[in-house]
C-alpha cells in the first residue's frame, strides 16, 4: 500500500457478503482497486475493528478501533495507527440526542478534546429511521464548523457508502480517522 492510498478525496466502502462477521472492502472508487480490507471482531458485548492494507487480513494491519464503551448504545472508539502505535483520535455517539432527534458523534483528537461531529444529514429521516422506518440515512462531517466530508449511503442489496472528503482541500480531518469513522458508522450504527 502507498501513502497515497491515505491522500484520496473519495473511498467507496463495501460490506462484503456471504461471509461470517463484519468484513469490509475499500476501495479507490476510480480504478476500483482494493485499498483497505476491514474486519470485525465481536467479544463480548465489545466490538474491536481491524484495519489491514490490502484485500484480506493476511495483508499488514494499519488502524485498531478499539471499542470502549460497556454498552453499545454509548458508542465510544478509540482509533490506534498500529504501526507508529499511536492514538489517532475517538469516535464518540452523542447517545441521548441520537436516540432522541439526530444521530450524532463527536470526533476527538488523542487528548479526548472534541474537534469535530458526523452527524445524520436529516433531522426527518433520523427520527423517522428510530421511531417508524428503517431509512438510510447520510452523515456529514464536520471539523470545526468547516464541512469536511459526506459518509453518503448508496443504495443496493449490500451495504454500500461513499465517503467523500474532497471539500476538506486543507486536509483538517486526518484520512486514518476519516476510514475509521466510515467504518464506525456501518458498525456501530447497524445501518
């Protein structure tokens, strides 16, 4: 893998199928080649995600998210660059306004400091999708106030989403963080 697989504007994600657990394929949505291969581990009531450059989990691990919360409800992860092994940030769900009116999660940089939130892009569609309807709904990520990205939910038999980061020119949201958070958003939100 290239750094330059951690510079694109665009990633397609793909929930892989017919398989036992969470798996993930991500991809360069322009050449279509296999960037991140993702793999879910449920122990417990805890959920650790895997992160390997390349197409399957024989390839060298990249990213941990490590799940920190008791309950899954409070969706709390911490994301760890295993190779530099470092903390790269947290993903934590605002659980009481996403249970109640817009599903949303508080980006954190390695101190816990709050600077940023992906949040569902409909008020409507959020509270529709908990009390009536299954909807698909689409994040919008924001660093600071400044728009950042869209985890833009396709539609199709499998789980399918775009995250398109190519408005964050200045590169504010780290692309490792950006993965984890494209991931989180699948898992952890059962979509």
């Amino acid at each position: 893998m290239s750094q330059n697989a951690w510079m694109l504007p665009k990633y397609k994600i793909k929930q892989k199928v017919f398989t036992i657990g969470e798996k993930y394929a991500i991809t360069n949505p322009e050449t279509d080649e296999v960037l991140f291969y993702v793999k879910r581990d449920r122990i417990g009531l805890k959920t650790h995600l895997h992160v390997f450059a390349g197409s399957d989990d024989k390839a060298p691990k990249v990213l941990h998210i490590e799940d920190l919360a008791w309950w899954d409800a409070f969706g709390h992860f911490r994301v760890i660059d295993v190779q530099k092994n470092e903390v790269i940030g947290e993903l934590k769900r605002n659980w009481l306004k996403s249970w109640i009116i817009l599903r949303e999660w508080a980006i954190l940089d390695p101190n816990g400091n709050k600077i940023g939130v992906v949040k569902a892009d409909s008020i409507l569609k959020s509270i529709m999708r908990r009390f009536f309807f299954p909807w698909r709904l689409s994040f919008d990520i924001y660093v600071g106030d400044q728009l950042v990205g869209k985890h833009i939910r396709k539609w199709g038999l499998r789980d399918h989403y775009i995250l398109d980061l190519s408005m964050d020119t200045q590169h504010l949201l780290d692309r490792r963080l950006a993965i984890a958070i494209a991931v989180i958003l699948d898992s952890a939100e059962n979509r």
